[in-house]
C-alpha cells in the first residue's frame, strides 16, 4: 500500500491492484500464463481469445503488469569489421 498524495488515502499501486484482479477473475495459473505469453511475445489477439477480452484490454494488462525491453545486436561480422576498422585507424 502506498499513500495517495491528493488525499492521504493508502491505495494499492497500480501493477499490484491489476494482477490481483486477474487472479481474482481467472485464477493464479492464468496470471501466470499471461505472463509467460507476453514475455515470449504471444500475439495479442491470441492472448485475447484465451481470456475473452479484446487486444486492447490485453496491451493494457502488457503495459501495467511490466515493461517492453527492446534490444538491438549488431551481427558478429559488423562488430569484426569495426573493430578491424578501428586498429587501421590507430596505427
């Protein structure tokens, strides 16, 4: 619980109060599910229809529950070529 700032109430924080209220409605197994389905990246509208609710309810549960992490790797070979790059610049 935390306090609320505009009145001093102790309300629930937000990601807790959601994920409680999926347990409540479709049990602790399905939390879990969803959870797994969003981390491998699960289609909305797959996750949707198991639930019965709509994409846009599911990207709202994505977006309380947790957060997106997007990752760019370059290929092996660009790291070798600019690593090669570098050494010819530096002698």
């Amino acid at each position: 619980m935390i306090k609320c700032e505009r009145d001093g109430r102790l309300v629930t924080p937000r990601p807790e109060r959601v994920a409680r209220n999926i347990i409540q409605s479709y049990g602790h197994g399905e939390l879990l599910w969803l959870i797994r389905g969003l981390q491998a990246g699960t289609r909305l509208t797959h996750l949707a229809a198991r639930f019965g609710v709509s994409k846009q309810r599911i990207h709202q549960w994505k977006l309380d529950l947790g957060v997106s992490v997007t990752a760019y790797h370059p290929h092996a070979d660009v790291l070798k070529a600019m690593t090669a790059l570098v050494k010819a610049v530096n002698k």
